[in-house]
C-alpha cells in the first residue's frame, strides 16, 4: 500500500487496518488538512479588524471620560464590548477582539475611574475606536504606549513570527500523527499480505 493510499483510506474514514478506534485515528488527517486550510484563512480574516490607515495618517481623538464594559449577544452568544464615554458625551465603541487589556481592567471597575484616551478608529473611521495612550488624570500613562502600538501590529500582523510558530506546532502535531498512523496502515497492509 502506498502512502497516498493510505492517506486516502483515513481520509475517507475506511482504515480498517488501523484497529481499534480506526475512524477516531483517521480524523487526525481531516483535522490537520481543516487546520491547514481554515487557519490561514481565519487569521487573516482576524486581521482585518486591525486594517486602515493610521496615525498620523488619520486625526487622533484626545478625550477625557470612563471605560465601561458591556455584554451584548450575538444570537446565543454573549460578545463584550467596551464604551468610552468622554465628558463632552462622545461615545467610542470598541469590539473585545481588538482591545488592548487595559480597556479590560478599566471596564471591569465597580467605580469607573476617569482617565485621558488618545486614540483613533480602526478600518478608516469604521472599525473599533483603539486606544494609543490611555493616562490617569495627571498624566501618568496606565500602561506603556509603545505597548499598544506594539499590540496594535501583532494583531493587524498576520505573518507575526509568534502566531506563524504556534500554527505550524499544532499543525505539525496534527499531520505528524497522520503520518504515523499512515505508517502503521502500511504495516498492517503488509503483513496482512
């Protein structure tokens, strides 16, 4: 049996060879050929949330005001969000799949505590409003600016070194036991002949 043989025999759930648990071993060929796929396809996709122009290409919005986290749903599932509400009454929106984790730590006071926002919308006006300072009110930034900007580029990144090792590990793992258990379809073929 060759290994494209093999390989089609798992793929198609028909590896008898492979014993006990045949169809439960053959689905780490589909799960490593769905990763393989739909990975990509996903992280690209998650970085398109971080697209458009940037500062100073787009004006930056300063604001004094307080971080609130809600919960919305999106049909059965809860999806948070984060509100900055300036003094002025100005409300900037922020979807939880962008946000920076100190929106997190602010939203989630029992008090809202009041500090200065700078910061600009993502996807030319039309995305999330991403925050690149955020200060208390005398002028001590709660957390380092050039962590933001570094967050902001690892998000809208999708060749980012850190996120390229952890899909080829998984998918290594995945298509390493689908080699092996190809390896030992072979073996069973061959002794069975």
């Amino acid at each position: 049996m060759s290994w494209i043989s093999a390989l089609l025999l798992m793929w198609r759930g028909k590896a008898v060879g492979l014993g006990v648990n045949y169809k439960l071993k053959s689905l780490w060929l589909t799960s490593a050929v769905i990763f393989s796929v739909a990975a990509p396809v996903l992280e690209y996709s998650d970085c398109q949330n971080y697209a458009g122009a940037r500062p100073p290409d787009v004006p930056m919005i300063k604001a004094v005001g307080m971080v609130v986290r809600h919960v919305g749903r999106n049909g059965v599932k809860q999806v948070p969000y984060f509100l900055f509400t300036s003094e002025e009454g100005a409300v900037y929106r922020t979807e939880n799949r962008v946000a920076p984790g100190i929106l997190d730590d602010l939203g989630q006071l029992k008090t809202p505590r009041k500090v200065r926002i700078e910061g600009f919308f993502l996807n030319d006006g039309k995305g999330s409003f991403y925050p690149l300072k955020v200060s208390d009110m005398h002028g001590t930034d709660l957390v380092l600016p050039d962590k933001l900007k570094n967050q902001l580029f690892i998000g809208g990144n999708p060749f980012y070194y850190k996120k390229i090792f952890t899909y080829f590990s998984v998918i290594s793992v995945q298509w390493m036991f689908s080699f092996f258990y190809a390896w030992k379809l072979r073996i069973a073929s061959t002794l069975a002949s």
